[in-house]
C-alpha cells in the first residue's frame, strides 16, 4: 500500500515526475473521496484530512482553478470547533441514515443503478461494472457491495488514471453521468453538508482527474 | 504541462509502484475498506427460476447472479400488478446491509437513551457479535426479570415459506431458551375470530366459502359487505393462486345483480357495475337490524330455520322489536344512524328475501370499536334470511381473502416447522407457548400498563412487565395504531430486536437490527392457494443473499447454538433435509389417498411444482352438510347451533358485548352524538401494497400524490376546504397528523376521507411522539383500543378526523429511495 507522506518526499525533478505528481494527486483525491462515501468517516480519517496526509493534498489540489472552491466547501464543513472524534461520532448516524438505507426517506443511494435504473440496486449498470473490473482483472472488494457501488467506481477510477489507463476516459464519463445527480440529491438530504460537499467536490475531482493525467497527446473526453 | 514521452511515463510510474492504486484507501494514513480486489469474480450461471410470493408463483430470469426481470407463472389466471414490486424489494437501496446496533444501547447497555430510538444512529457490527449481544440479553432479561419479560408474540405478514417461517422459528428458539411472553390472534380478524366460535362452532373467518362454481350457478343477489375483493385477493397468506378473480369474471358474465355496501365506491363496485349503498363506516349494525327488523315487520324472515338451526333467536327478537329497551330497531331507526334512506333499507330486505342472496362481508366490518357485533349480526341476518347450507345463499367471509371460495383441489396437506408450542385447533397461530399470552393488537396497552388486569373472552389476566420485544416478519410501525402512543410505549423496553430485510420504520426503531434474507435468496417450499391448494411448489432460491444478509433459519439457530441449544434448534437437519421432510410428509399422505405425486428429487430438481386435480371440490356449499342434518352435523357450538344468543357469553357479563348482537356507538364516528371532528377516515386496504410491504417501491408512483400517501375526499367536502385535486393535504386529529396528497372525487361519500393503512411511517423527528408524518400513515390516526373485553381486537378503522390544504413548510418526501430533491 502506498503511502502519500513518503511519495510526497521525492523530489520532483522531470517532467514525467511532475506530471505524475499530478496525476498521483488527482488519483489520491479519488481515492480519499472513495473513502468517504465508502464507510463512515472514523476519527483517523479527520485527523488525516485536518491535519494530515490527505489535508496536505487538499492543500496542494487547491492550488488550481478547477478544485479549488469545491476544496474550500469541503473543508468548511469539516473544519468545526469539534475534536476529530466528536465529529467522527456526529457523522456516523448521517452516513447510515443517507447511505446505508435506515434513513428511508432521506436515503441517497450510493449506487449507479439506483440513480439509472428506476431506483433499484443491481441493475444493468452493477454488470457492466462487473464486466469493466474483469477486463482489468480486478473485482469489487467492499464486502459484498455491488460492483457500481460509487466507491467502487471512484477507486476504479482513481486506479486508471494514476497507472494512466485509456479507459480512465471512458469510467470518468460514465461517473459523469450519475454522480452529478447523486450529489444533487445530497445537497438536499444531508443537513450537515459534510457528505453533500465531498459529493459536490468529487463531481469536480473527476472532471479533474481525467484531464491531469494526459502523458501524451492522446484523446480527450469527448 | 509538457509533452511527456510515453517512455518516461512509464518509467516513472513503475518506480512508484502504482500499480497497486485503488486497491484500498490507505494511503492517507488512516484504514480504509478495501475497495477493490485483483482478480476477477466467477461467474454464475444464468437462467429462470420458479419460485412463489404473496402475490403468485413467478419465474424469475437470472443474468450474472442478478435477477434481472419477473414473469406470472403461466398457470396463474389473474397475475397481480403487484409482483413488479417483487424486484424492488429484492434491490430496494433500504435493504438492510449488515447487522447494527443503536449507538447508545451498544455503548451504555440496554434501555440506555431510548429517546434516541427512532433516530437512526446505529453503529455496524459483526455478526458474532450480534449474536452475542442478543444471547446474552435473553439470558440477562430472562434471569433478572423472569419468564414473562420477553415478548416475542410477533406479528406481522412475514414472507410464505414453510421452513422459513421466521415467527415459527423465533418461538421455536425462545421455547428452547426459556419462556416468553406470546400473543394470540391476528390483526386481520381479531374480533371475528374470537366471536365467531361462540356464534358458529369454527373460527369460521379462515374456512372454506361455498365455493365461486357454485355462488355463479345459484346465487341471484350477491352482497359486498365491507369487502372490496378485486383488490384484497390480489394477495394470499401462501402464494397467491387467484382463483377468486375467475369466479368473480364469471359471476359478472353470468350478469347475477351484486350490490356493495361501502362508504368507498370500490374497484368490485366498479368492476360488477354494482349498485352502491354508502352508509355512515361503524354504522353496519344498526344498517343490518334495520333490514332485520323489516324482515320480522314484513314476514319475510325464516322461522323454520331459526328454530331448526338457530338458537336464541326468541331473546334477539325482543331488542330487535324494541320490547327491551323501548326502541325498535326499525328502518327509519336504522336510517338515522347510518345514513341510508329508510326505504333503501326495506328495499334491501326485500331484495334479500325475495333472492337466493350471499351476504360476502369483508373482515374490515370488525376492525372497528363492538367489531364482533358486526359479523355476529351478519350471521344473524342470514340465519333469519334462511339461507344458510343452500348453495349460493347464506353468508361468506373471506370471498375478499386470499381467494376465498376457489375450490379446493384434492391435495395432501403440507406441513412445516413448529414453534414447539401447543397449536390450538384451526388455527396454528394461535398456540398455547409462552409463559403469558395476550391479545396481539394489545402489545402497546402491555407496554404502557404492565401489571395492568385486562379481560379476554371470559378470563382475567394481567399485563407482563415486558423488558425485552423480538419482532420478525412484521413491520407494527405500520399495522399497530395511534403511532404517537406506540412510539412512547416502546421507548420503554430495554432491548427492541427486530430482523427484517429492509429498514422498515419498526426496523429503525429497534436496539439491533439483523439483515435478513427476502424469500427469493433461500430456499423453501409452500402452497399455491389458501382455499385452492392447487399445488405445491418448490421456492427455489433465485439469487444469493445479499450484503451480509442470513436466513432466518441460520440466524434463529445461530442464537440457540449460542444458548446451548442448536441441536434441539435444527434437529441436525440443514435446510434441504427440512424441506425433503415436509414434503415426503405430503407424499405419504397423497399415496395413502392415490394422489399422484413425484419422489422429492423428482420434484425439486425437475418441474419444481406438483398441481393437484379438482374434483368434490367444486361443489362445496358451506354448512351444506349442518343443514342438511343439524343432529348428525352439529355445529361446534354449545347447542349445536347457530348462536343468535350465546349463554357462554351473557355469563362473561361484559358491558361492551352483550349476549346477542346489538348496536353500540362506537368511541366516535360520523355523526356520533359525542363525535369531535366532521370526517371518518376510511383506512382500507391500498390496491397496490400489501398492508405496508412494497410501499417503497415503483408502484408508489403510480398511485402516490405530490410523494404523499392519497387522500380520496369527496368533492363536497373538499369544495368545502378550498382543497383540490392534487393538493397537499394535513389530516389531523386528537391523536397526531399527517400530510397526503389530496384526490377529489365522488367514488367516495360525503363526510368520509379514505388514506390507505399501510403508507411507511415517516416522522418528522423520529423517535419524537406528536411528530408530523411526511409521508402519510393512517395508523397515526386512529385509536387504539381493543374491540370489546371479549376479544379486544384492533380498531383499525375507527377514526374520525379533519383535513386541510397544508400551508405549512416545505417537507419535501421521497419514502424509501430518496428522489432528486428529497429532504
């Protein structure tokens, strides 16, 4: 498992260095964000996204135009006078009441099949995600999770794009397709604006991802 | 940025070692799930499965371990609209993931913050753990608090399924554990099925009707009373074999003339063209003694059958006459009660002498205050009509019910898994295991007044002190009513278990939750038809469980492995072997009766469904046999007999349920004399649910108004209110509020507002008693009361409220899927 810290420490001296650099971070902002629509958030991960690792990526992803503002909102949200633990803890009963299906009503679904297909999970989408990962030999991992499950997606993507695979392009459109929703759907069911920024910020870090790890002059999105 | 030459990309990355990226979400320094895994998962072979439901038998088509469509199975005459929801529940995103536990119970212990129940914080834990945890607080309730302080008297319309029968299997675990406290009865006939014995002999709400061949060939007049069964047999207890809907399509060919008595001009009003008599709801018995008395004033009631069949018709008569209490129950008497002009009524006596007449009522007529006196009474009109054992004349009560009166075919009976408890003849629900048992609609009167004495068909029993409730296969935030009372009693338990496989609002109001599977990834098998029996069938398993999701027979025996007791639990039987012995059980009958029948192999790997032939079946007139010899076929009752006046219960000396059947006003109503609010609100079954299951589903779209629960009102009384069709309504009264959608029409009668029971509860503020309802269930209207002292059923219908266009803040609903803008 890599650790961000120690790759951080190298120096960037070429330009396929730096170009990695970006294109590691842009991969890294995925896969954070996968992270936290994946479970709930624990106090280590605010530590880290305070303080930590994933704050000095945030840090360095806000340089740019695109992330920035999305960058800011989040970090807003999560920058509140409460300890990392406090605020673990508050956040814990929104994840399962938005994500895991008790909160009925206010249930967003974290599931490309479920913004596609009529509401249900499992549909056609969770196949064809399937079918993606098999071609890369991978399969979803998060215990018995669907396969279109958006962390699943996200880190697929994140995946791609930082071992700078043609199809990030593809995956990054198909994200583009539903997670705009997705996000909607947040900005309107979570009161406490934490998940509802992450979404907000993933939508901007996928448009990102597939335009920072370009090595050549291959086609864009189209 | 620079060009960069593919070369050195490549170089770069792989002094990195990036390759392993998006396995997991470590790298920042904090554990992370794993997301990803390298290799590919094996595939599944893909193809069709035959499997049944509530709502029929079904062939469910299987691409990559997904079901990815559903079919009726083709025998099925009358396939129901419902079974698209089928897939939506297997898919629902509110499918429960994994087990949990409410935040405050697993870090304080039991009965820790309980205001918090309701509120959706709950913490993941593996299953060992749960399993522990549960074990253990059987244990600790059972020693600190005794026999009677665990309640597992769940109720509910859990899924078909012989082996997986989840409310059999619990019983059969805390049987093994200890004791518990049981319920009796059911939610669907509670006041009949107590009453009825004492009238008839027989449970009588669950028996066969005279069957559909029979009423299309004789019957001249067929009455709906309170039943709607174009949209009630569209379900079954087993798999639904809708054999009622080829009667009902005969009966309409035939033209036989059919009236229905509903405040609601119902789907079977509709669908027969009927003439539609709307009286005032909980006014029936006065309507009936109207008829009764034009009967006697016009010499048009059967003497000779009252007294060869009937006994105590000569101490009905004087109250019927008005002899007892200086008020005859005329028409004109009648009339003011219920709304129905007098002449209607005599009318409607007339027509019931004159014809050989079927009086269908419906199991809605008791699910309100005096309930017994409903059926008590319909029973009585029929017993003075005389036609009771003719064919197709006399009364029925479940031609609304899972096909009531499809007939039966020649099939060996099939068998299941016991709860280890003493069955009570005619109706297996009703057992004698537990250390106390009481009425079920009663479990939040137990709640709020433990120790509490309460009366029940002629006994006195007192209310246990309760610590601890299991619920499985039933969703009560849904059936139970007045949910502001029910929230407040069940904030008092130290532990709410509930296992379902969705989070359903019970689900979220419990201490742990366990993840369940749907009937469709396990295995089990059931009938085709209540009534029918038409078949038995293989319900194979269509999918593999989803998330972490258990049967509820690998859960149930999971806690008694436990408690020490998982070989009494199983019996050492797996799944397979359970099912192989119910069914080689069927087939020892069936070669005893030289009914053809396949080894189990043969069954379960081939066709996966065995169908019987029909044959005395189709003739079958019920009471035919007691009319035709009353001495050689008495009835179950004490004098063998229809029972116009019962003995047994004049010595009960109730004031709520006299010895005959009598009107009572009801604890409010349309026009009662006492009666706050101006509107009854109706609460009958929704055509496109089955009581709450499948409410989050696709075919909530179909019928759900502005995202809210429909509200029929009449176009009077919305005029009235300044409401239009498609407003967003707020219905209220005494005992809480709830938004709906409205729709104004004249299928409904003036005075009356119908909200369908079985719209998911969703509050406001959960877990808050008062709060408002987004979505719209009816169960936080209405009262909760038993019946009567004898049999204290629920009163599900008893209702009165008012309504208005909502002026209130924006609450935007999206129950159970969260649409783009839900709140």
């Amino acid at each position: 498992m890599t650790d961000l810290s120690s790759v951080r420490a190298r120096p960037a001296a070429t330009p396929a260095a730096l170009l990695l650099d970006a294109t590691e971070d842009a991969a890294s902002l995925l896969l954070l964000l996968a992270g936290l629509f994946a479970a709930p958030p624990e106090e280590g991960t605010f530590l880290s996204l305070r303080r930590g690792a994933a704050a000095d990526l945030l840090t360095r992803l806000a340089d740019g135009a695109t992330l920035a503002a999305p960058i800011a909102a989040f970090r807003a949200t999560i920058e509140t006078p409460e300890d990392e633990a406090t605020l673990a803890r508050r956040l814990a009963p929104v994840f399962g009441l938005l994500f895991l299906g008790l909160g009925g009503p206010s249930t967003v679904a974290p599931y490309e099949s479920v913004h596609r297909c009529g509401g249900r999970m499992w549909q056609a989408p969770t196949g064809e995600m399937e079918r993606l990962l098999a071609a890369h030999d991978l399969s979803a991992a998060l215990e018995r999770e669907p396969a279109d499950h958006l962390s699943i997606e996200t880190a697929f993507l994140a995946r791609l794009v930082a071992i700078g695979h043609p199809d990030r392009h593809a995956l990054a459109r198909r994200l583009g397709a539903w997670v705009p929703t997705f996000a909607d759907d947040l900005a309107h069911a979570d009161g406490t604006g934490v998940f509802a920024a992450a979404a907000r910020l993933l939508v901007a870090a996928i448009e990102h991802a597939s335009d920072a790890s370009t090595p050549r002059n291959e086609p864009r999105k189209a | 940025m620079s060009i960069v030459s593919d070369t050195e990309f490549q170089a770069e990355m792989s002094r990195r070692s990036l390759l392993g990226w998006g396995l997991a979400a470590g790298v920042f320094g904090f554990a992370g799930p794993s997301l990803l895994s390298v290799g590919a998962r094996a595939a599944t072979p893909d193809g069709e499965v035959l499997t049944g439901s509530h709502w029929g038998a079904f062939r469910a088509k299987v691409e990559g371990g997904r079901v990815v469509s559903v079919k009726p199975w083709e025998k099925d005459p009358a396939p129901s609209h419902q079974l698209a929801g089928v897939l939506d529940s297997i898919y629902s995103p509110t499918r429960i993931k994994y087990p949990m536990v409410r935040r405050a119970w697993l870090e304080k212990g039991p009965g820790a913050a309980p205001e918090t129940r309701g509120a959706g914080d709950f913490v993941r834990v593996t299953w060992d753990q749960a399993i522990d945890l549960i074990a253990k607080e059987l244990q600790r309730v059972e020693k600190t608090y005794g026999p009677t302080a665990t309640f597992a008297g769940s109720y509910g319309w859990k899924s078909p399924g012989r082996l997986h029968n989840c409310q059999s299997l619990l019983r059969r675990m805390m049987n093994l554990k200890g004791n518990f406290v049981n319920a009796s009865g059911d939610y669907s006939t509670g006041a009949a099925q107590v009453i009825m014995p004492h009238v008839v002999g027989t449970l009588e709400m669950y028996e066969q009707q005279t069957v559909w061949p029979v009423v299309v060939a004789e019957t001249q007049l067929m009455v709906f009373w309170g039943a709607d069964p174009m949209v009630t047999n569209q379900i079954s207890w087993t798999i639904g074999d809708h054999g009622g809907y080829e009667g009902m399509k005969a009966l309409k060919a035939k033209g036989t003339k059919v009236i229905c008595i509903d405040p609601v001009k119902t789907e079977t009003c509709d669908f027969f063209g009927a003439q539609w008599i709307a009286p005032r709801p909980q006014t029936d018995v006065a309507l009936m003694l109207g008829i009764a008395h034009t009967l006697v004033v016009e010499k048009l009631h059967d003497e000779k059958f009252l007294k060869d069949y009937t006994a105590g018709f000569d101490k009905f008569l004087p109250y019927l006459m008005g002899e007892t209490d200086k008020q005859p129950k005329s028409a004109e008497w009648a009339a003011e009660i219920c709304e129905v002009p007098a002449e209607t009524i005599k009318e409607l006596a007339r027509a019931f002498a004159k014809n050989r007449t079927m009086l269908a009522g419906g199991f809605s007529l008791q699910r309100q205050h005096y309930g017994e006196q409903r059926h008590w009474m319909l029973v009585t009109l029929a017993a003075m009509l005389g036609q009771i054992g003719l064919p197709g004349g006399g009364f029925g009560f479940s031609y609304h019910y899972a096909n009531g009166g499809a007939p039966s075919a020649d099939a060996p009976v099939l068998t299941g898994i016991t709860d280890g408890g003493k069955a009570k003849e005619g109706a297996a629900w009703m057992t004698e295991a537990g250390a106390a048992t009481i009425p079920c609609a009663r479990v939040v009167d137990m709640l709020m007044n433990p120790g509490k004495e309460f009366d029940f068909n002629g006994k006195k029993a007192k209310y246990p002190n309760v610590k601890m409730a299991y619920w499985v296969g039933g969703n009560p935030f849904a059936h139970h009513q007045d949910r502001n009372r029910q929230v407040a009693a069940f904030q008092k338990l130290d532990t709410f278990v509930v296992q379902d496989f969705q989070w359903t609002p019970t689900a979220r109001f419990a201490d742990i939750v366990l993840p369940a599977t749907t009937s469709y990834e396990r295995n089990d098998i059931e009938s085709v038809g209540d009534y029918a029996g038409s078949a038995i069938l293989a319900m194979k398993k269509v999918i593999e469980p989803v998330f972490e999701s258990k049967t509820d027979y690998e859960i149930f025996a999971l806690i008694s492995e436990k408690l020490g007791k998982g070989k009494e639990f199983t019996e050492g039987k797996s799944e397979m072997d359970w099912i192989k012995s119910f069914y080689d059980a069927a087939l020892t009958q069936a070669k005893a009766k030289k009914i053809a029948m396949p080894e189990f192999d043969a069954f379960w790997n081939g066709a996966g469904v065995v169908e019987f032939p029909v044959t005395v079946g189709k003739t079958f007139v019920r009471y035919g046999k007691f009319r035709e010899d009353p001495l050689l076929n008495p009835l179950g009752t004490p004098s063998g007999k229809i029972e116009i006046y019962s003995k047994n219960i004049e010595k009960m000396g109730y004031d709520d349920c006299g010895p005959h059947p009598m009107w009572y006003e009801p604890v409010e109503r349309l026009g009662g004399p006492t009666t706050k609010y101006k509107l009854h609100v109706d609460t009958s079954h929704p055509k496109s649910r089955l009581h709450s299951q499948l409410c989050g589903t696709s075919l909530r779209e179909t019928y759900a108004i502005a995202g809210h629960e429909p509200c029929l009102i009449n176009t009077k009384d919305a005029e009235a209110r300044g409401i239009k069709d498609g407003d967003v309504v707020r219905v209220y009264n005494d005992r809480g509020q709830i938004l709906a959608g409205a729709k104004v029409s004249d299928a409904i009668r003036p005075g009356v507002i119908r909200v369908n029971e079985g719209g998911w509860y969703d509050p406001l503020e959960g877990g808050k008693p008062g709060t408002l309802c987004r979505y719209g269930d009816a169960n936080v209207l209405t009262v909760d009361i038993g019946t009567s002292k004898l049999a204290q059923g629920n009163c599900g219908h008893t209702a009165v409220g008012e309504v208005e266009k909502y002026t209130g803040p924006t609450v935007t609903i999206g129950v159970f899927t969260a649409p783009k803008g839900a709140a």
